[in-house]
C-alpha cells in the first residue's frame, strides 16, 4: 500500500493498494462498496475510519489480477488531496495487519515480475516521472511503449537462436550438423547491433539529464549580457567594469524541447584580484565538466587571441561566439556574430548550439539507453568480439560460451537474466507509490 500522489495539498490524493487481499483491505475503508465489485467501475464511496464515521467521499476502483498495473488484485482510492487527510486514510488501512508500505517502486517492480512489462520499459516509467523537458517526456514516452524494447528484443532473439543451434551442434553433432556454419557473420551482424544500440548512450545522456552549456572568455566580452538574453530575463549582473561575475550561475532554458542547463562563468583574465581568481578556478571547473562551451570574444579579438581563448576549453566540444556584434562586425573567422544587447543572431547561435550538441535528427526520437543499459550493452558488444574471434580461430565450445556470455550481459537490459540485487538497485530510484 502507498500513497500514489505526491504528499501535498491537491485537488486528489490516490492511495493504492496492490496483492491478494487488497480488495478486502481497500472495502475496511469503503464498507459501502460491494463484495464484488465490478472492476474497472468508479464507485463513489464513503470513506470511514474505525468507527464507521466518515472522513471522506471518494472513488473505488477495482482491477483484477491479472488485469492491473501489478499483475495482482489493486484496489485505488481517490480522495480529496489533502495530506492530514491523507495520514488518517493511510493509518486506517495500515491497522489491518495484512497490509504494510509499499517500498520504493515496489509497485512497478511487481508489474516487472508477473510479466507484465520488461525491465527498459519499467526503467521507462521512472524516466517518465523525472522527465522535466518535453524531448525527456516523448522518449521516456517512446520508452514505455517499447521502443527500446523492440531494439533488445531484436538483439535478444537472433542472439538466443545462434546460441541454440552451437549447443545443438555440440551437444548433438549429428542432428544439428550444420547449424553453426554461419555463425562468424551472425556474430558480427549482432555485434554492429549492440554497438549501434550502446552509440544512442550519449545522447541518451544529454535528453534525460539536459545538456550543460557554458558561457566563458575574456572579462567584459558581454558573457552576461548574453546570458541574461538566451535565459529570457536579467538572472546575471552585467556591468562595464572587468571582472563583475565571480560565481558560476546557471539557468535551465528548453530549445527545440532539449532541456538545457546554461552557465555563466567570471570572464578570465591574467591578474585578477584574489575573489576573482577564485571566480576564475570555478570557471574552468565549469568548463572541465559541460558539454559544451561557449567562447564568448570581444569586439577586435585577433584570430591568435581566439585561438589562444580556444584551448582553455581543453578537452570540451567548443563553439566561438563574435560578441557585440553591433559595435564592430567581426572577420568571418573568429565565430558567430552575435549581440546580446540587441538580440542578433540569437537565433543562429541557437541552431549552432543544437547541432554541435545534437547533430541530425530530433531529440524526442532516441531509444534512452541508460548508463546502466550502456554498460551491460558493452558486455555484450565485448563477448560478441571474443566470439568473432572465436569463430575463426578457437573451438566451438569458446565461440558457444562467448555467445552465451553475451546473451546473459543483454538479458541485464531486458531483464531475462537480472539478478535481486540489479534489480534492487534499478528500483531504489523509484519513489513510492510508483
Ligand atoms: N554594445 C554592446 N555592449 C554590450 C553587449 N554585451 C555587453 N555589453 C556591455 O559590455 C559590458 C560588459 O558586459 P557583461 O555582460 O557584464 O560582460 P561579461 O563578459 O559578463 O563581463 P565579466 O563578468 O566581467 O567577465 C557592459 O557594459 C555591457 O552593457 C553587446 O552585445 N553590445
Ligand atoms: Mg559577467
């Protein structure tokens, strides 16, 4: 038993209950409703506590097992949303010994058990609830009605079918002969397919965590200015004396429905004052640890300085940015022209920023390939190379056990093959009631 709805005042408060007695325990709460209800039918209930007075009137729902969430018997309440009401509800149902909390996602994960969705798509309704960009929303979406499935189970079944015909060969030579003699291209073919699924991982990352992009360069390049104009209102100080921000401040925009984290960092100079040096370490953390970083230039920065600018990014993916653009037009070289004071080629800047962190296509479209799925994928990946391997050079007890290796790394994604403990760690990022 849980409350489903987040612990606030709202217009309603869902508690749900989910196992073989949860008919009788919901019905304790709502006396009035009948034996046997009719699932799926709304009953509009009184809702009493022990001594039949009542606290509230609300919604009954009843699914059968196996016709609900869980797979088992559930039993939905629909209250006023109101949280000391809530409470009383909540104890009321836990005075039945039958019944205890719900741990987190344990709701889901019994869904998962009984067979009722494969492991991405349970990960998938987490996703879902910690969606907060509309790409986040449609591929958590695109998640929960099997996109990913689809891709795995595509691996999965090719993959357990090769393993099925080597065993046959080994351990029935004679009837199987034959079966494993295609088997290098069948392993390379599954081999480019896990390693096209795990290439989604990155932008997975960027879809579901948001992209992180940072302003940095020269003080008094007008980082700020064009801060507080992508971000829409004045978040940043802006002044004309050098140095003014020492702080990292960020701000979350949404471009073409990507979640994106904006950062503006202390412009960078050689001899700051002891605040702002501090300032300026804190910029290059930034930049160690964004996606992409923004070189914002001041007007008549020569292409040896935008050069020199340019390796302070280090390792990170950078794009230059000509600022003040309507003070002095920059030669084509230096970077995108654009003015934070009038807003010119916000736009552009807009596109660039998208394309460098997204190349073609949409962001709602990726298969959400979780660090977790990515890690499991390149198991599998590596147990297909050994197999390849294998195949040319080693026997087929090695090529059979590699594959079996690989099968047994992607049922990780599926779930086939995922033991207490992954999955205790898959659902702890559940909250309760999910
Ligand atoms: N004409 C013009 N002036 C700008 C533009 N952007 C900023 N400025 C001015 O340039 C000065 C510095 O702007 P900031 O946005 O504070 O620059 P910054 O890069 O954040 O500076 P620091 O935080 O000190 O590194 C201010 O006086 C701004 O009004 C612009 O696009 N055009
Ligand atoms: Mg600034």
């Amino acid at each position: 038993m849980a409350l489903a709805t987040a612990p606030a005042a709202g217009a309603v408060g869902i508690l749900r209950l989910s196992g073989p007695g949860a008919l009788e325990a919901g019905r304790r709460l709502a006396p009035g409703v009948p034996a046997s209800p009719v699932p799926r039918h709304a009953y509009l209930a009184s809702f009493v506590d022990a001594a039949g007075r009542p606290l509230d009137e609300g919604l009954f729902l009843y699914f059968r097992a196996p016709h609900s969430f869980t797979g088992e018997d559930v039993v939905e309440l629909q209250a006023h949303g109101s949280p000391r009401l809530l409470q009383l509800l909540l104890a009321r149902v836990l005075e039945d010994a039958r019944v205890r909390p719900a741990h987190a996602g344990e709701f889901t994960r019994r869904a998962f058990l009984h067979g009722r969705m494969d492991l991405t798509r349970a990960e998938a309704v987490a996703d879902l609830v910690a969606a907060d960009s509309e790409a986040a929303v449609r591929a958590a979406a695109a998640g929960l009605s099997g996109g990913l499935a689809t891709r795995v189970r595509a691996l999965e079944e090719p993959l357990r079918a090769l393993h099925a015909d080597l065993e046959g060969v080994l351990n029935f030579p004679e009837e199987a002969e034959g079966a494993d003699e295609d088997s290098g291209p069948r392993v390379a073919a599954l081999r480019a397919e896990a390693e096209a699924l795990l290439a989604d991982s990155g932008r997975s990352r960027l879809v579901r965590r948001g992209a992180r992009v940072a302003l940095y360069g020269p003080v008094n390049a007008g980082k700020s200015t064009l801060f507080n104009r992508l971000v829409g209102e004045a978040r940043a100080l802006v002044d004309d004396e050098p140095g003014t921000t020492r702080d990292v401040l960020e701000a979350r925009v949404e471009w073409s429905g990507l979640g994106l984290s904006l950062l503006d960092t202390a412009g960078l100079r050689e001899t700051p004052g002891r605040v702002e040096a501090l300032g300026i370490a804190r910029t290059r953390e930034a930049l160690a640890a964004v996606d992409l970083a923004l070189l914002v230039l001041p007007p008549g920065a020569t292409p040896a300085e935008a050069e020199a600018w340019t390796r302070e990014a280090g390792a990170t993916p950078m794009l230059r940015v000509a600022g003040k653009c309507d003070v002095a037009r920059p030669p084509e070289d230096v970077g995108l022209p654009v003015s934070g004071k009038t807003g010119e080629g916000l736009e552009p800047l807009r596109a660039a920023v998208l394309s460098r962190l997204w190349g073609e296509g949409t962001p709602a479209a990726v298969a959400l390939v979780s660090e977790r799925h990515a890690d499991a994928l390149r198991r599998t990946a590596e147990a297909l190379g050994r197999a390849h391997e294998a195949s040319r050079l080693s026997t087929l007890e090695v090529l059979s056990g590699e594959v079996g290796l690989a099968l047994e790394a992607l049922g990780e994604v599926s779930g086939t093959s995922a033991s207490e403990a992954l999955l205790d760690a898959i659902f702890q990022r559940f909250c309760i009631g999910k």
